[in-house]
C-alpha cells in the first residue's frame, strides 16, 4: 500500500468527526484529497486600498478597527467598521457569536478578504468575509501564489481543505505514487502534461500563473485534468449503454389505430421536426432494446404532444405509462391536457397528487395496480412504495433535471423485473449545448425538436432598473385595460436582509393599491395545491389580469392571452430560468415582451446575463452563454439532484477534446479495461452507484 492510499484519517486534525464530514465530499484517502481540485483562486498576494474596492469583485484590505456595533431590525446584524489611509469600511455579520463580538471589539486591526458591495447606504461593505487580527499594517506575510478555494460541506472549512490538500501534496512529493493511468502513446499524442505536475500546479499555481487561463480551462496543466475526467465521465456512460443491452422492453408497434385518431383530432397539425422525433421514438418503442431518448425542445415547442403520441402507441397494446413532472401545477396541466386528447379514445388518465388522500387514493391505487388506469400523471408521488404498476412498459419524464438519480432509479425500477424494464424517455426545455450532452448523456440517443410551431411570436425583451417601477406599472394598466394578461415574477416570498428582493405578498399588496379595476392573484410555493390550482385555473381563464407569481410558474403553466411578463430581481436568476420564465408568454397571437427589472447595481456577471437575454430569444445560445458563466452543473441542476458532478472540466473549454475523447475512449474499452475501471474509480468513485438510471 503506498502512502498515498492511507486513510485520511491518519493526518493530524482529522478526527472521527472530521473523517464522516469529509466522507460527504468522497474524501477517504489521501489520493481522493489530491483529486479534490478547487473550483477557483483569489488573490491574497497584496492588499487593496478600501477606496479602491469594486463592488461585485474580491479584495484583501487591512484596516483599522473603529467601531463594533449590534443593529436590531428584522435580523440581529453585527457591524464592525474598519478605517485605512483611504476611505471607510463597514463589515456584516448576520451569524455571530458573543465571543467573536467581544474579541472584534478588543481588536486593533484586521486583514479581511471578501466581495466587496455598495450597501443600502452607498457605502462600501462586505459581507461575512474572512478575518484575521493583526497588531498593524504590513505585519502578516503575503500569501505566496494564488490561494484555492474548494468546494466544501458543513463542518469542513477551507482552512482545513487547504492543508488537507498540502499533506498530501507533500506526501505526492516526497515519493508517493500516482499512478498515471493513461498509455505513454496517448500523453504524447495529446502533449498531456504528466498527472503528478499537474496536480501539484492546479493545487498550488504560483504568483506568476495565468489565472485567465486558469478560469477558461486553457491552461496546459488543466488541459490534462480535463482530458482525464471527461473521458472518465464518457467511459461511464458507454457502459450504462452497454449495460442496457442486457435488458429487454415490450415491443410497442408505431402507426396505431389510436395514435392515427388521436393526431387527427389535434386543432392544430405538427410541425417537420415533431413529426420526425415521434418517428424517432417510435423506431425505438418497436424494438425488445429498452428506449434511452432525451428529448430536447425549447420552450413552446411542442413536447407535450410528443409525448402524448408515444403514449397512444403504449395504450394500443395494453402498456401501462406514467409521466412524472416536478411541480403539481404543471402536472395538472399535462393532465387536464392528456384527459381532453385520450378521453374520446376510451383512454383512461389518472392524477396522482399530494390531495389524493384516503379513500380516493386507495381507489386510485387498487385500479393502478388492477390495470384499469392506462397513463399515470403526478410528481415524486408516481414511485412511492405503495404505487404498484401492473404492466409498466413506458416512463417520460419531463425536466429531468429537477429530480435526483435516486428518484429517476426509483420510478425505472417500478417497471423493472428479471431482465426487462420499461422503455424511458426523458424531456427538457432546457436547450443543451452539444459538449453538455455528449458528456452527460453519452448514453441516451438524442431528439431535437428544432423549430417552433406556426404563429409563435418572438418576445421583445427590455433591461430596466427598479428606479422605474412605476413605469413598469402604467405599462401593466394599458396592457390588461386592452384584455391582455400579465405576469409579475418574485424571486422570493419573503423579505431578506441579504438579498434585496420584493416579497411576492407584499408586491401583490402594493399593485392592488395602484392599479385599482385590475383583478390581481397570487401563486407562490407556500401556499397550499388547492389554493395554487385555484388561482392558475382563474388566470387560464381570464378572470385574473395580473398573476404575481414566484418562479413556480417557470415550467408548463400555458396562458395564450398573457403577452407581458416582469421580472423582478431578474439579476439574480441565471440564464436558463430566466429563458424559461420568459417563454411563458409569447404563445397566443399577440406581440409579447419581458421587461427584466434589476435592483442595484450590476455585477459585470450579471450584466452579460441579462444583455444574453435581450439580444436573443434562442435558446441554444442562451444555453451556450449559461455553460459559459456558471459551468455544466448549475445549467443542468446537478449540483441539486446528485448526479455525476465536473470537478475541473469546463465543457466550454473541453468541446474540442470530445471527438479525441470518444475514439480514445473505443480504444480503452476494447483493449485495457483494467485501465477502464481505475479512471472510473479516480474521477466517479460512489458516483457508479448510480450507473443503471
């Protein structure tokens, strides 16, 4: 055993405690510190002036202690305000003890690093940043090179991360081994970097390191990480697919009777490119090999009468089906949608809800597990333990990336018994760059619904800030006083000290007062299913001008007559949720607009976001601008739902690697899987777990 597989357990700090935390970051040995990598740098290599910080931009300062006060307002708040040769400062804390109060009140100087920001006052402050007591200027050494930061769990702290990461770096240097796993043929093909330099620089750059090379992935020594890691990722995939082929599905016939009468009832006709992903589909149905199709299609495409083709081919031959959607207002609305299509065709639809109770939900249960219901629609509910399917050949899922690995398997596995399984497809509006879904879905065959339905208006988008609210609100008057239907957008039901941002309540309160004659609702996530659905039905149905909403309403929710839409705060949502929100206006026949109302003043990141989204309604390149900013995770919300998470590949850097990536990938597969199962292991570790979803 080299001293590199010891435990971490065994270096000094790392109680028993510590060991379980740092378990929750797939840390156990001192191998999986070395490829815990960090997710940036700052720069602690010199000492800014107060009157020289940037709001929305990090600082190290050295500054003089003035004042320690408690402000008592909704939140207990300490301020510490600091002084140097320039200007004043004023540091926030919302979580505080009385020994850090009493200490920061004995203090003489400190040494902060944090983000600078223009409070409420217009003065320069930051908010919990990272202190340390000095007894002048100038008495603590400079950091040498830039300082890492790693992504953390509670009760693990960068402090401990960091020399975590040096007694391993320590031990890598002193002789321990690590095992470069890719052939010497392929590092010289690719001019990779060896493994050992790369994690010693990536770890520790020095002061002089390209940090924008760094932050782009461009970086030779990060080019060699990457390369690893998505071909580990590709690998995994490629063996979810082949693992499928072991399994078999029940062989649904294309063309059915009850598709034919179902599309020919339609008030509308398809469009090509739904036409052409349903002949996809349905190829795939007709095989024994279990389906494993995304279906990509922005916003307003037409996924739901995909789906709703699928499942008529299904039902023709007495499969069982079930839709599985992320919020109960949208799975109402594919119900009510699917109950008017397959209704006629003695189709039975059923809605399984969190106010199906009692004897209802029995009954609905009973019948599930009989067979008499055909298509099952509803959320987490449709794979609790006590729903039993007769015949499930068929799941959808739409948005897949709003629920975890743990609960896609879960719903798989209620079709599942021998060596069958159902077929599954998986739906997303959430348009997918070409590098994102080779890597993330390298084991689903892909469909593209690229073009929108006829009369789809494109949506005039305009950036304003807060100080003209009250523009915003005539806009709103004129536009439901001509019968047109509006939705203002919260980011959060509650007030925060933190985060400056209208409480829906509140906003609904204030429009009632200035907009008299104009019926208002309300829908936030609070409020109980019934009093949600109520509320919905109301605005669907013209009885309610002005919806203020969370961003509940982000998937699904389709009103034709609502052609303006606000967003409040809109600064602090990302791409793909803002381009979602948008596009629930913009499906009737009259011209539509968004109006992004910003408070405060832009961060440079959230400038481009929202100049993103003014200057395109194309989803792609919103999706490649997202990926660009926040990196793959966020984009598809595995950060939340535990799927395979990028430690150090960018995809945006990485796209050219990929066709390199798969034929080095054919290669290993064919000839070394020794090799195979040690980059699995280096990059996925438990995240194999979940390689049958």
């Amino acid at each position: 055993m080299t001293a590199l597989n010891a435990a971490v357990s065994t270096l000094p700090g790392v109680g028993p405690k510590k060991a379980e935390a740092l378990g929750r970051l797939d840390i156990s040995t001192l191998t999986d510190v070395l490829f815990h990598l960090p997710s940036r740098y700052e720069d602690r290599t010199r000492i800014t002036p107060i009157a020289k910080l940037i709001h929305g931009v990090d600082g190290q300062i050295e500054g003089r202690v003035t004042d320690v006060r408690i402000a008592f307002g909704r939140r207990r708040t300490m301020l510490c305000t600091l002084q140097d040769d320039s200007a004043t400062m004023v540091l926030r804390f919302f979580h505080f003890s009385k020994k850090q109060e009493q200490l920061l009140r004995r203090a003489n100087w400190l040494r902060c690093y944090g983000n600078a920001r223009i409070g409420r006052l217009g003065q320069i402050e930051m908010v919990h940043p990272e202190y340390q007591l000095i007894s002048e200027p100038g008495v603590l050494a400079m950091t040498e090179g830039l300082t890492a930061v790693y992504p953390a769990t509670e009760g693990i702290g960068q402090h401990l991360l960091r020399q975590l990461s040096t007694a391993a770096l320590n031990v890598l240097n002193k002789g321990g081994t690590l095992p470069e796993l890719l052939p010497e043929s392929l590092g010289e093909q690719f001019d990779l970097a060896p493994m050992a330099d790369a994690i010693n620089y990536i770890h520790r750059p020095p002061e002089n390191a390209d940090l924008e090379k760094l932050i782009d992935g461009d970086h030779p020594m990060l080019q060699r990480l990457i390369f690893e890691e998505l071909l580990a990722h590709h690998l995994s995939l490629r063996q979810r697919r082949k693992l499928r082929e072991g399994y078999q599905a029940p062989q649904i016939p294309a063309n059915s009777e009850r598709f034919r009468k179902m599309i020919a009832a339609l008030p509308f006709s398809l469009t090509q490119a739904q036409q052409r992903v349903i002949d996809e589909i349905a190829k795939d149905c007709s095989s024994a090999l279990p389906m494993q199709r995304l279906l990509q299609g922005d916003v307003g495409s037409g996924k739901t009468v995909v789906a709703a083709a699928v499942l008529a081919n299904a039902v023709a031959v007495g499969e069982q089906c079930v839709l599985m959607v992320p919020t109960e207002i949208l799975s109402e609305q594919h119900y009510r949608c699917l109950l008017e299509w397959f209704e006629p065709l003695g189709v039975c639809v059923a809605w399984l809800h969190g106010r199906v109770k009692g004897t209802q939900r029995k009954k609905l249960l009973a019948a599930l597990a009989g067979g008499d219901i055909d298509i099952l629609v509803g959320t987490h509910a449709v794979f609790q333990d006590e729903v039993i399917y007769k015949k499930l050949g068929l799941v959808i899922i739409d948005e897949q990336h709003r629920f975890g690995v743990p609960q896609r398997l879960a719903l798989q596995r209620k079709g599942e018994n021998e060596n069958s399984r159902p077929h599954q497809l998986i739906m997303t509006a959430t348009p997918i760059p070409r590098s994102l879904a080779m890597t993330f879905y390298a084991d689903l065959d892909l469909s593209v619904i690229d073009e929108l339905p006829p009369g789809r208006q494109l949506i005039t988008t305009t950036v304003i800030s807060r100080q003209r609210r009250n523009d915003v609100v005539e806009r709103i008057r004129h536009a439901c006083l001509e019968g047109r239907q509006v939705y203002w957008v919260c980011t959060l039901i509650d007030e925060s000290n933190l985060i400056v941002s209208q409480a829906a309540t509140d906003t609904a309160a204030e429009l009632t007062e200035q907009l008299s004659g104009i019926r208002i609702g309300l829908v936030h996530g609070r409020m109980k299913g019934d009093e949600k659905a109520q509320q919905m039905a109301a605005f669907k149905a013209g009885e309610i001008d002005l919806l203020v909403a969370t961003t509940v309403i982000e998937v699904g929710v389709d009103v034709p007559n609502a052609s303006l839409m606000i967003i409040e705060n809109a600064e602090r949502l990302g791409l793909s949720q803002l381009h979602q929100l948008r596009g629930r206006v913009g499906r009737g026949e009259q011209k539509s607009h968004c109006v992004l109302m910003y408070h405060g003043t832009l961060s440079h990141n959230a400038r481009s976001r929202l100049a993103i989204m003014r200057e395109t309604n194309d989803g792609f390149a919103i999706a490649h601008k997202d990926l660009e900013l926040r990196g793959p995770g966020e984009l598809l919300g595995v950060r939340q739902t535990g799927d395979m998470r990028l430690r150090v590949a960018r995809l945006d850097a990485g796209e050219a690697m990929l066709d390199d990536i798969r034929s080095v990938a054919d290669e290993l597969l064919a000839s070394n899987p020794v090799v195979v199962a040690q980059l699995l292991q280096r990059w996925l570790g438990r995240a194999q777990d979940f390689a049958t979803v």
